[in-house]
C-alpha cells in the first residue's frame, strides 16, 4: 500500500516534459496521455537534483525564445546525466545542440508552417535511428515554427532527417539515446507526429502502456486511505459536477461517511442546480452532503459591483467564509461525538488548472482569477487532498464512468465556481440572475434536443450589459441581450466556438426572445481561445 508521500509519478513510468515556455507544451502531454503513458509537465527551471524521483524519459519543449535572448530558459545540465532518453522539440533541439558544442544561427526569415521531412536511411549498426521513425514512409508532412535552426551538429552527433530548408531537421547522438527534432510533432499538422511521440515514449524510452483510469482507481483509493488513515475526517467542497462529483465519488469510497460533501448555494448557480446535486450525490451516490443556502448573502455582497475581477473576489470570499462557518460546525459535530476532528481538505483540481499556472518565470501574469486553483484563507490549516490533480478532463470523466456515475453527469459541461454571475456582465441582482438562468436553461435544453450536447465542450448563455429595440406583438420594446457561447475543445486550453446549424441556432433565439422575460434580441460568440477566454468574464 503507497503511504502518504506516495505521488502518482512513482506508481508509474513517469514521462517528464520540461517546458521552455510553449504554447504547444500542453499537447505534448496530451498526446502521451493517449498511449497511455503517465507524465508530467514541470518548467524547464526545475532542478534534476531536487526532483526526487527518476523520470522514464524526458522532452524539453519548444519555446518562443530564441537561445541568444539574453533572459532564454536554459536547459538543467542534470537532465542529460540521469542516463535517461531525452528528445528535444524545436527550441529543445536547439538548446540540446548549443549545450553539447553545436552551433545554432538566426533563419534567414521565419519558418512557420508546413515542410517536407525526408528521413534518411539509418545504417545496419544504428537501429534506434530507425527506431524514432518506425513505421513512417521516407517523408512525411511536419509543422514547423522557429527563427533560429541548428547550422552544425555538436561533435558525436548525426543528422537523421531533412527539410528543404533545415539540413538538420532531426538528429541523435551516435551512441547516447539522446534526440532532438526541429519540427513539432505534437501538432495535429505533423501527420505522423503522434507516430514519432509514441516511438519515443514506448520504443526508446520502454515507458509501461500501464495509464489506465481502472488502475489509477485502485491506487487512488489506497493513497487516500493512507494519506487520511482509520479516522480521519475530510471536508470538501461539492457542486453537482463532475469533477467535484468524481472527487467526491473517490472520497466515499475511500473513506465512507467521514467524507462530508458541503454544497454552497451561492444564489447564481443553474436552473434547479441543487436539487439536481442532492439527488445524484445523495440519493444515487450515498455521499454524506451538506447543502448550505447562502444565496441572500452573496447576492447582497454583490450589490453594485460591477467589475468583473472584483465579483469573482467577492463570490470567492464569500464562498470561503460560508464554507469555513460550515465546517467548524461539521467539526464541532464530530469532536463532540468523539470522532476525530477535520484534518483534510478535498479539491477537484484538475491537471489544466496546474498547467496555466505553470511558468518557468513563476506565476504568469494574471488573466483572470481562478475559480479552483487557490485555497481557503492560512489560518484554517487543513491538508490538502486533490485525487484529479493529474487528470485531464477526458480522464475524469472515462473515471466518472468506471465508478458507475450516470451519462447525465459524467458529460456534464462545466459550470464555473462564481456561477451565473460571471456570466452577467454588469451587476448582479436577483432579477438579472433570473433572466440568465431561464435563458440558459432553455439554450442547453435545445442543445440536447438537438443532440449536440456532447459534440460541445461547453456552452451557456451570458446576459450583456445593453439594451436593444426590439417589437414584440404591437409594441416597440427596449430590452436586453444575450450571448450564446458553445466552443469545441479537448483539454480547454485552446477552444473554437462550434458550428450550429442554423435552424438549431433559429430555434434557440425564438424560444429566448419569446419566453425570457426582458430580452428581445440573441447573438452568437464566434470567438476561438486564445484570443478570447470561454467564459465572458
């Protein structure tokens, strides 16, 4: 059984990605996940002397520095004495050959886009050559995005592909497993780019294909147990989705009933929201939940706030006190029966959150505060216990699935911790609060008529601050609008918005503009991420 400093890179082969700043760092880890392979993304600023644990494999990122940038990421020497293959990406090829003695120079312009790889044939006495572009014909289409390119191979080293333009496209070491490509095979633009991933991962660094949620349940659950042990108590946050629901789930079954779930009304969550939770976690799931109504109290802090970061802080103080008031009385309950006393806190985190927050000069600068990475204020001083933290939310829900949760749940598109009232943009009051819910209800209502509901990541409806006119039977209205947001995604890193059909989107706005009360007019959100965000605020 794991004990407490058990983490899920020691339960298995462990693929380390170092990320030199790209935005394509994220999909590396996708594409990994999907041979499944564990790993793990960390900044290129990590230390391989305070890692503390062996990785399979390491790939250092591509990045949008050049290596002649006075402040350019540098690559830890340690990684290439761990004895481990290592493949470096674009800036990683690079980084890889100015460390080993090779030279690298500024392109003449540019290169972004699509090239021609030639492979070139790998001798008798050189099969790893052979091995990193197994089952590829002698070309295939890569994507290329770089201004600087290897000009002369470190010393050792040998050129084993082309581009019509990069004479040292891909090389390796003569006798080291050491690669290093100047394309990016984990774009969908490189055809055969998962190919080249995956002959790494498996191939060359012999990473087990053991990354299975029904295997990471078992271990999940005995690293709970022996993280909390025979009784210890654990609190946590519920909201009827499904990542707090699996959380939740997991803990259960786990722990039993010294797991109490507390659900906070916050008075913006969706249409008939806590009756929803109360009878797929309570009734259908058995979790021991608490549903504490504070709807007055937030939308009374929110009175005349309109500021979108300022409400987001608001709901989360809120949020955080109401909580807090809830558990020391969950906690008086127990020591006053003679259960042990709360000691942990459950969080839904997921590994996209810790990603965005990953960055090898810190902290990036702030977009918009998180609803789920942060915590409860310092002097509550409870442990922190986070069983998703390094899932991606296709894995939680092919774990939500394992664990016996219905489709309605599982599939459920995500609902942000400030609720409704991010999504009106302006102040919110119970009357704005009312239109949004009631708009909202009907969008998705339609959506799952329609059948799209699982094509679409995330969809909802926002209320926006201005008003339109508008004729409803003979008289001449000036009423509100609202904005429709559906976008595709995988990961919700990056999101395009999804292609309606006309007479879905036709019935959508008839049926809002005809029953909502106050709004005469609906408009679509063509907006991808970046540049956008998926919620308005």
């Amino acid at each position: 059984m794991a004990d407490s400093t058990t983490q899920v890179h020691e339960m298995f082969d462990t693929i380390l990605i170092l990320d030199f700043g790209s935005q394509y760092s994220h999909l590396i880890t996708r594409r990994i996940r999907e041979f499944g392979v564990y790993c793990e993304l960390l900044p290129c600023t990590q230390k391989i002397s305070e890692l503390g644990w062996k990785p399979t494999g390491i790939i250092l990122s591509g990045s949008p520095y050049s290596i002649y940038d006075h402040d350019a990421p540098r690559v830890d020497p340690g990684v290439f004495d761990l004895g481990v293959p290592v493949m470096g990406i674009c800036y990683g090829l690079q980084e890889m050959t100015n460390y080993f003695g090779g030279k690298v120079a500024p392109c003449d312009h540019r290169e972004y886009g699509p090239a021609t790889l030639s492979i070139l044939p790998a001798g008798a006495a050189d099969a790893q050559s052979s091995m990193l572009f197994e089952e590829l014909s002698a070309e295939s289409q890569v994507w290329m995005s770089h201004g600087d390119q290897v000009t002369a191979i470190p010393e050792d080293f040998r050129v084993i592909a082309t581009t019509q333009t990069a004479p040292f496209a891909a090389m390796r070491h003569m006798t080291k497993p050491l690669f290093g490509v100047q394309f990016h095979p984990e774009v969908t633009h490189s055809v055969d780019g998962k190919q080249i991933i995956k002959n790494f991962v498996i191939k060359i660094c012999k990473a087990s294909q053991n990354w299975t949620m029904s295997e990471f349940i078992d271990k999940e659950i005995a690293r709970i147990r022996s993280i909390v042990g025979e009784k210890g108590q654990v609190i946590g946050a519920v909201s009827g989705g499904v990542d707090s629901s699996v959380a939740a789930k997991l803990m259960h079954m786990a722990i039993g009933d010294r797991f109490h779930g507390i659900l906070v009304d916050n008075g913006v969550m969706r249409h008939n929201e806590c009756a929803q939770a109360k009878k797929m976690l309570v009734d259908k799931m058995g979790i021991n939940l608490k549903i504490a109504d504070a709807s007055e109290r937030f939308l009374s802090n929110l009175k005349g706030k309109t500021d979108p970061e300022e409400k987001r802080k608001i709901i989360g103080n809120t949020f955080i006190d109401v909580f807090e008031e809830e558990a020391q009385a969950i906690d008086d309950a127990c020591v006053a029966t003679g259960a042990a006393p709360v000691e942990f806190l459950l969080q839904g985190t997921l590994y996209p959150d810790v990603i965005e927050s990953i960055s090898f000069k810190g902290p990036s600068v702030t977009i918009k505060t998180h609803h789920n990475v942060g915590g409860l204020k310092e002097n509550m001083k409870l442990k922190l216990i986070e069983p998703l933290r390094e899932l991606f939310k296709d894995e939680v829900r092919q774990l939500g699935k394992l664990l016996g949760m219905d489709d309605e749940l599982v599939w459920r598109h995500p609902f942000p911790g400030p609720g409704i009232a991010i999504r009106i943009l302006g102040e919110v009051t119970k009357e704005q609060v009312a239109i949004a819910r009631k708009a909202d209800y009907i969008y998705i209502e339609e959506i799952k008529k329609a059948g799209l509901y699982r094509q679409i990541a995330q969809a909802y409806a926002a209320l926006l601050p201005v008003k339109a006119v508008g004729v409803k039977g003979d008289k001449r209205t000036y009423e509100q609008m609202i904005c429709l947001r559906a976008v595709e995604t995988s990961d919700f890193m990056t999101a395009d918005w999804f292609p309606f059909p006309y007479d879905v989107l036709k019935r959508i706005s008839s049926r809002i503009c005809n029953e909502v009360e106050g709004v005469n007019r609906v408009v679509y959100d063509v907006s991808s991420k970046p540049p956008a965000t998926i919620e308005l605020e």
